[in-house]
C-alpha cells in the first residue's frame, strides 16, 4: 500500500482548519505552539522528546505556553525546513546534515560522531554548551530562521551479518553509515561505506546489499534489524548527535516573553535529558532482543580498538581540512578542540554528580542556561 504525503501547501490548509477551529472553542489565552517531530510516535525523538516537552511547556510557563502536537501526516523530518519557514511548525526537531551548506559550523562536530562520549549525557551536554555558545553556529541558525535550543545524543555500535572482532573482518564490508566520519572509518578500514537512511537499513540487509550498519543497537528493535542481521560488535562507535532538538521559528521566540522564552529553554533541557536516557535503555532492550533471537553480541580485539582508536586521532585533522576547503571555516581545528575540550568538561561534571536526571538538569542549568541572555538570545 503506498500513502502519499499531503504536500506543504495542503497540510498547511489542513493545520490553520484545526487551530483555528481549536482556538475558537478552547477560547485559551495560553500562547500554544505548534509542535512537530517529524518521526513516527514510538520513535524517542518523538516519544519522550516532543510528547514530554508538550507536557512540560504548560508546568514551567505556568500556564502561558501550551503546544498542539502534529504527526507525520502535517510533515516529516526531511519536510521540517519547509514547515517550519512556512509557519506551519513552530517548534521542529531538525537534523542539520539535511542542510550541510547551511550549517557547517554545526556540522562541523555534528559530524564527528566518533567523539561522541560513551555515556551519550555527556555528549549531547557538550553540543548543547558548544553550540549555545558558537557565535558562528548562533549566525547560520539565525540565518536559517530558527532559534536553537540543544542536541541529544544516541550511542552507536556496529551490526553486521557476519562477525566483526578483527581489523581484518571489516575489509570488502558494504556497510550503512548516517555521518561523513563513519563512512571515512569505513573505508579506511577497506571497507565500502554506503549511505543510505535508516529506513532503508531493513531491506538493505535483507537482500544483501549491504553486509551491516552503524547504528544504535536499539534498531533491532525500532527497524526490525534482528531479522536480518547475525551478529552485534560492541565497538564503541561514539553517538550520534547532530540534532538539534526544538528548533522555534524566529519570529514565534521573538514574540515570546524573557520568562517564557526561558520556561522553554528548560522544558526543552528536561526533555533531551530524558530522551538521551530512552537512548541508553532501548540500546539495553535490543540486546535483550538480540539475544532472545540467537544473534551474537561479540566483544571488539583490542586490535580493532586499537586501529579504531588510531583512525580518530587522525581523522581530526581531515574533518579540519575539509570543512574550512569545503565550507570556507576559519579556524576548524580550534573549533574542534573546543568542542573535544568541552566533551572532557562534561565527563567530570556528570561523573562527579549522582547521574540523575534531576542532577543532569541542574548542571544544564547551571553550566549553560545561567550564561545565557534570555533578553538577547536567538536575535
């Protein structure tokens, strides 16, 4: 059965129909925003993600925010620009490799999964503050026509249909990859990297076009990859992290209160602290999964770790170069180190705190939000 998206023009039609109609017999004086992931309901950036921060906006604003939240029927994660632009969304999740050219200062470490710490907290706490405080990522967004407000994270390992434990067992791998640094690990370890979504993974597999993925273990479940996948090397593979969680349409924050513009800032915290939790959770229930169905969870040689380990160091400086020959960034390996210094900040700080999501927001709060202007941020 094939369903054909409504387009932008029809779904925008479709929305203004239903908020007025909502509008008129709510009579609400609460500001409700429309809010869209743009993923399916089961999917964690959509569930806890926008469910949570739906939830949530009303309790911090105390009562002077609401949102309405939209399915993938108003719009998809790879229509979000578009809606968003439109006035159809005003709070989306945005994926910024869809806009590489628009967001390279974002991209820069957005790419760099392989730094990705791995207790993903700690990665998605360094993105925040890195990008919070990027005067250049604070420019493309703007320009772009959204405020931005965090990052979570995913942890990523590698499943395969053959075992993978040695350097050498990667070698003529067709392997799925989602940023530009896995597929630089790929082929730097003789591999072929092949990109493709993750939606495309399933069928991928399933008819041997490609011999694996880089991706969170919890696809077994979410993908159905333990269907056609044999085995799952627990290769630390870092996170993915190039999200940026609720982006609002510029004019909607500039027309928001300080207060409230901070009550969202808080929600939108509270709900990446949590969907990174669902991460580390459902990466724990595909193992479960997996195991339950006979597939191999294997331990990486120190060998591949090692090769692992070497490939990041030097990759470094490649992402460095390619991005200020590709981008015009000035001053990329810096940025980096900023970045890789801020990773480091943040494992201190969680590792020294109790690790609860009361403690991980209170030092989002304390690190981050206390350093931002309200009055001035995001114009």
């Amino acid at each position: 059965m094939t369903i054909t998206l409504p387009s932008i023009k029809t779904a925008a039609n479709i929305l203004c129909g239903v908020v007025l109609a909502a509008t008129l017999v709510s009579g609400v004086s609460a500001r409700e925003l429309r809010l869209a992931s743009g993923l399916p309901p089961l999917h964690p950036a959509h569930d806890p993600l926008y469910t949570d921060f739906q939830e949530l906006l009303p309790e911090y604003s105390n009562g002077n925010l609401s949102g309405r939240l939209f399915g993938t029927e108003i719009t998809t994660l790879g229509n979000m620009r578009a809606a968003i632009l439109s006035g159809m969304v005003e709070v989306g999740l945005f994926l910024p490799s869809y806009f590489p050219a628009d967001l390279p200062n974002f991209n820069l470490v957005g790419d760099l999964s392989m730094m990705g710490h791995r207790n993903p907290q700690v990665t998605a706490a360094a993105m925040t503050e890195y990008v919070v405080t990027c005067d250049d990522c604070q420019s493309e967004f703007k320009k772009l026509g959204v405020v931005y407000t965090n990052s979570h994270a995913n942890p990523y390992s590698l499943l395969t249909t053959a075992p993978v434990t040695q350097p050498e067992d990667l070698e003529g791998l067709r392997l799925r990859t989602a940023t530009p640094q896995h597929a630089r690990w790929v082929e730097a370890m003789g591999g072929k990297a092949v990109t493709m979504t993750t939606g495309e993974a399933f069928e991928a597999l399933s008819q041997r076009v490609i011999d694996g993925t880089v991706t969170s273990i919890s696809d077994v479940i979410s993908f159905n990859l333990g269907e056609v996948i044999s085995h799952i090397t627990l290769l630390d593979m870092g996170t993915f992290h190039s999200l940026a969680n609720h982006s609002v349409k510029n004019n909607v924050w500039q027309g928001l209160s300080v207060d409230d513009r901070e009550a969202l800032m808080k929600a939108s915290i509270v709900a990446n602290v949590r969907t990174t939790a669902r991460w580390v959770e459902m990466v724990e229930e595909g193992k479960s999964v997996a195991r339950e169905n006979g597939l191999k969870i294997i331990e990486p040689s120190e060998a591949l770790i090692a090769s692992t380990d070497e490939f990041k160091a030097q990759d470094l400086v490649t992402a460095a170069a390619s991005s200020e020959e590709r981008f015009d960034i000035v001053g990329a390996e810096d940025k980096i180190a900023r970045f890789d210094a801020l990773v480091d900040k943040w494992e201190r700080l969680i590792a020294e705190s109790e690790g609860s999501e009361e403690a991980i927001v209170a030092l989002y709060e304390s690190e981050i939000l206390s350093k931002v202007d309200p009055t001035t941020y995001g114009l």
